[in-house]
C-alpha cells in the first residue's frame, strides 16, 4: 500500500456518508428512519462493489461477507447510528474502514480460512432507544423480547419501528451469532490522548461502565411577576444548585468518574411561568462498578441537600452498561502488528462506551482507536487525520488476515 489513498477515500465515503444524511443541516442517523435506509443503501453499494456478499439480519444490522474456506467468521465494523448533530466518525469509521479492508483482501486475492466479515451496527448511540447498542445486543443475544416494547424518542415501541422499517421482530433470535471466532473493532479514541503523545494508534484494554438515570425535581408552579422570591419554590433554581453541588462534589471525592447533565427539560417550559418540575438525565461513568455504586452515593447525597430544602425528587436509574475487558489474546495480536510496523502507539482505557463492551462478555473482542483531532467527538467538527485512518486501515488489514488464518 503507497501512501495515503486509502485513508483518503475511507474519508470521501464518510463524506458521502454524512452528506447525503443530514436532517436540517445536522448529521443525525438515527435507527429506523430515512436517514438509515438512505446510509444502508449506499453501504451496500460499497459492499457489492467490493464483491462482499450483502445481508441485513432481522433487527437491522447490515454485513458484508467474505467467505473464508473453514466455519467461524472474525468480525470487524462498529455502528452506523450517529448522535443527534453527530460528527462523520464515530461509528462510521469502522464500517467504513472494515468494507475498505475486507475490499483490499479480496482484491489483492486473499482468501480467509475463518470467514471476514464487516458489520454496521443498529443505535448504538441510542439516540431513539435509549438503552442502546440493540445490534450488538441482538448478535449476542441478550436483546430479549421485551427489549422490543422499549418506547423510543417518537413515542413508538421499537417492534413498532422494526415492521415500520421492514424488519422482522419476530425472527429476533436469528440476529445471534454463535459463529464468531473474533471481534476488533476499529474507532476514532473521541478523546486528546493520542493527539497529545503523539501516538498513531490506541490498544484499548478496558472500556468504562455507564449508568444512566432519569431525574425529576417537583416544585410549584405559579405565576412569574407575582410570587415573591422567597415564597416560590422554582425547581430550576433547584435544580441549577443540583447540578453544580453534585459536579463539585464528584470532581473531589471521585476524580475518575465523569458526570454528564446533558438533557434537561423545564415544564411547563414558558417564560413567565415558575416551573412546576424539571427533567434531567444523567450520564455517569467510571472503572467498574464498585466504583460507580460509590459515585451513586454522591449523586444521591447531593440530591438529599434540595430535598431539605422542600423540593421532592425522583431518580431512577434507567439503562447500565457494564464495564468491560477487551480480550487478551485478539489485543497481543494488535500489539505484535504495531511493533511490527513500528507504529507509535499505547494501551488505553476507553471513556465512551462502544458495542465492544456488550461483544467482549460474550467473544474474543479488541479495539483499536485512531487519533481524534483536537480530541473532539459528539460534535460536528469531529475528524482524524487522513494519514491515520491509513495507519488503522493498513493495521486492521493485517490482524483481520492474522485472526483470520
Ligand atoms: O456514549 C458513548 O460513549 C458512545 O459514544 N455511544
Ligand atoms: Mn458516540
Ligand atoms: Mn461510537
């Protein structure tokens, strides 16, 4: 491989991508909207014209397969959702990076033992269904029934979404696989790590636990002009003090954990109206989940301080995502192939979540991060140099061919 023509048009196609699913000017592919199907067709494109064989399972996730001469198959790829107003990345780098690899192999006449196969994974992100990572969790067959009554954003459940879209909930079961020899999934690291030490490639050996909560805070609704200050009970106020008591208090008692409010709602939501409640989901992370029951504890400390002042509060913890180890093995075989190519790269924990912390509980599972520009993700100006992606894909190559043999 000379140059940087692949790690260039892996980014024309993330491009492409993105262009063509943009709503108002935002990339959001969200599961099950038009957006998707337009991102699914397009992939295929890309996947016949590689000469992979295209499919889509019953819950929507798509692959492209290369066929290998003995069972088993190794999986590479990562999600195709994006977050709402998302960069062209996350997510998207993998698919894409996985269809460019398993098109190079097959093209330069390489054919697997262990079948290859690329997968673009259904919201991950969980930005209609919160509980997110459904493909994954379809593969691994832990997305159960009852996940399929799980109300998403518009209101519909998400068997509802499914038929909408031409899916077949009731074949859930036939997403599993029990196939799967290995998993390396190729990611932007989202973070400045790598950028900053200057390392071209991230090994990722954990990735952190999530817990996700709902909160309400009750307070009284009355009028704005008439009610005095210190006789209204405004719940914003409360909830401003919440927020910033609980940041605090985390950042001293519990430095490795992150604490994200990043959804708030005022009802009812006018100008001139003291709120009545307000809404807030919380995003906590850390380590294991030892250290995420402590976090909870400060969470709920803080939260007893405005209930002393008279506000009533109800949290519920709504969605967890347990921590996860990536798999020793596929992680040795990466490591053999950067000292190989003399990369510039470290081992690393990851601080986003990822289908590979629901893959890694039930097969052998890696990652490898590329740098992320400026370190920003979750945000449209995310990038990575295209020098890197041609760093991840030429690695991806040469471990999907080892894992492979
Ligand atoms: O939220 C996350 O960490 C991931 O980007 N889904
Ligand atoms: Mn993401
Ligand atoms: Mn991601």
């Amino acid at each position: 491989m000379m140059g940087n023509e692949a790690g260039l048009k892996i980014e024309e196609m993330l491009c492409q991508l993105a262009d063509a699913t943009r709503i108002d000017g935002e990339i959001w592919r969200a599961a099950y909207t038009p957006e998707d199907r337009i991102a699914k067709n397009i992939l295929r494109e890309w996947i016949e014209e590689q000469g992979l064989e295209y499919r889509e399972d019953a819950i929507g996730n798509v692959y492209g397969r290369l066929p290998g001469t003995k069972p088993g198959t190794v999986l590479t790829g990562s999600h195709l959702d994006t977050v709402k107003n998302g960069g062209k990345y996350d997510g998207a780098l993998g698919v894409v990076t996985g269809v460019a690899a398993l098109g190079y192999l097959k093209q330069s006449g390489y054919v697997p033992k262990h079948s290859l196969e690329v997968v673009g994974l259904m919201e991950e992100e969980g930005s209609c269904f919160a509980s997110g990572c459904q493909g994954s969790r379809a593969i691994c067959g832990t997305l159960k029934e009852e996940d399929l009554e799980e109300v998403g954003r518009d209101g519909v459940t998400l068997r509802e979404a499914l038929l909408s879209a031409g899916y077949q909930p009731e074949a859930l079961k036939s997403a599993k696989r029990d196939d799967i020899r290995a998993i390396v999934e190729l990611h932007i690291e989202q973070g400045p790590v790598l950028e900053s030490e200057q390392k071209q490639i991230g090994i990722v050996d954990s990735i952190v636990g999530i817990f996700n909560y709902e909160l309400t805070i009750q307070g009284s609704q009355n009028h704005a002009g008439t009610t005095s200050m210190p006789l209204r009970h405004d719940p914003v106020v409360a909830a401003a003090k919440f927020i910033t008591e609980s940041t605090r208090q985390m950042m001293e008692q519990a430095p490795s954990a992150t604490l994200t409010y990043g959804m708030l709602q005022v009802f009812p939501g006018m100008q001139n109206v003291i709120a009545d409640h307000v809404d807030l989901r919380i995003d906590m992370r850390d380590g294991s989940e030892e250290a995420l029951l402590q976090d909870e504890v400060i969470l709920k400390r803080a939260l007893e301080s405005i209930e002393r002042k008279g506000f009533k509060t109800r949290l519920s913890k709504n969605h967890c995502l347990a921590s996860a180890q990536m798999d020793p093995n596929v992680i040795q075989v990466i490591e053999r192939h950067c000292k190989e190519k003399q990369l510039a790269y470290k081992h690393m924990n990851s601080g986003a979540g990822h289908d590979s912390m629901v893959f890694g509980k039930h097969f052998p599972t890696a990652m490898i991060f590329v740098p992320s520009i400026r370190g920003i993700s979750h945000n449209p100006a995310e990038a990575t140099a295209a020098a890197d992606i041609q760093t991840g894909f030429e690695l991806l190559c040469d471990v999907l061919k080892e894992l492979s043999e």
